[in-house]
C-alpha cells in the first residue's frame, strides 16, 4: 500500500501503459468503423483464396503495422 501520492502514481510513469491503452483504443476504433474487415477484404482479394498467401500478408501487415 501506497504511504503518499507521489508513491501511489509511481506506475503511470511507465510508456508501456500508455502504449497498451493507444493500442486498445486504436483496436476498438478499427472494429467500430469496420476498417478491420475492409483490411481483411482487402487480403483475401489479394491472396486470391490461397491459404499460404494469406499468411504471408497477415505475417506482413503485422511486422508493418507498429510503423
């Protein structure tokens, strides 16, 4: 237990709360406005139903998306 303020906010001074939180929201975002199915659309239209192609491009968004 926290003894004063300054002790009991030590933890917010961490980025990586702040990084799960903008990765959460952006998450939310991306399925409330729908842009995640048009991605997946867009990767499937590409991929042309081929199943190793389509990891490919789903192991190629990821690397690239943090960017």
């Amino acid at each position: 237990m926290a003894t004063d303020f300054s002790e009991a906010i030590v933890g917010f001074s961490n980025p990586a709360i702040y990084f799960v939180l903008s990765v959460t929201l952006f998450n939310k975002v991306m399925i409330k406005v729908g842009l995640d199915q048009v991605i997946a659309f867009q990767m499937e239209k590409l991929s042309k139903g081929k199943i190793k192609t389509m990891a490919v491009y789903i192991i190629a968004f990821v690397m690239f998306l943090p960017i």
